[in-house]
C-alpha cells in the first residue's frame, strides 16, 4: 500500500478501530475506556467516507474527482 489515504483510507482504518470494540475479556483494551474512543473515532472516520459515495449514488456531482488536498 503506497498511499492509505483518502475515503478508502477512512473506511479501513475506521472498519480497524471499530473491530477493537471485539477484544477478549482478558486483553488490555477491555480493562479501560480506550476501546470505547476507538469505536466513536472509528465511526465517525468511516461514516464521513460512507456519507460522500452514499450521497454519489443520486448525485454524481458529488464524487470528489481530481481532488487532493495534501499534496500540491
């Protein structure tokens, strides 16, 4: 992976943190809160990828071609 960036970079990294929600019992992310910050940080980066393409299925105005916003 050259570039983990971007809406599949969201979805992935935000489909990851939210699975950490599914540790065992024993594991060091079930004894404190940190699991529960990685599931809200994890929704929110994969529902703001999500939003753009659900919005593109009517608007197709909406997709994001040609943008790019850290590099020049």
């Amino acid at each position: 992976m050259d570039d983990l960036g971007g809406d599949a970079g969201c979805m992935v990294l935000g489909a990851l943190l939210m699975s950490t929600l599914y540790v065992r019992r024993d594991h060091v992310l079930a004894r404190g809160w940190l699991r529960w910050g990685f599931l809200v940080i994890g929704a929110a980066a994969f529902c703001d990828a999500y939003a753009t393409w659900w919005n593109a299925r009517k608007n197709l105005d909406s997709i994001p071609f040609g943008e790019n916003e850290a590099r020049v």
